[in-house]
C-alpha cells in the first residue's frame, strides 16, 4: 500500500497507518479515451492537514521501479 489518490490529483497517505487495509480486486479497465484537442489549466494544489503526507514529495523511495530495489536482480 502506498496511498491515494486525491481529486488534486496527488498521491497521498497517512503519516501513521493504524490498521492494515484488505486488498480490493482492481476495477475494470475503462473503454479508450477520447481527450478534447485544447483545455483549460489546472487549478492549483489545496493545502494539506499535517496528518497527511504527498508520497512523491516525501517518501519518493516507496515508489521504485522494478529494476531498483528489492526487486533488482542480483549481479552473479
């Protein structure tokens, strides 16, 4: 578990987690997308409560890829 996403949209979490969250079984994937050619800019960020922590700012590390971290495969 990393976080949530708010309507910002920001990537989001608790600074302290109480109690371990089930796993959800994924939704469906959403039909092709057709994007306008212009839009408008997006509003900026609101503030967050200090219980709250954006994890790309914060805790970038909990977001590795693949080939970093524990997942890396050894060198032999």
């Amino acid at each position: 578990y990393v976080g949530y996403l708010n309507n910002d949209p920001r990537l989001l979490r608790k600074r302290v987690l109480e109690v371990s969250k089930p796993k959800l079984t994924p939704p469906t994937r959403p039909q092709k997308v057709y994007p306008p050619a212009t839009f408008p800019l997006a509003p900026l960020m609101s503030e967050l409560y200090q219980d709250t922590l954006d994890v790309l700012l914060e805790e970038p590390e909990r977001l590795h890829t693949v080939d970093a971290g524990e997942m890396r495969e050894d060198i032999d």
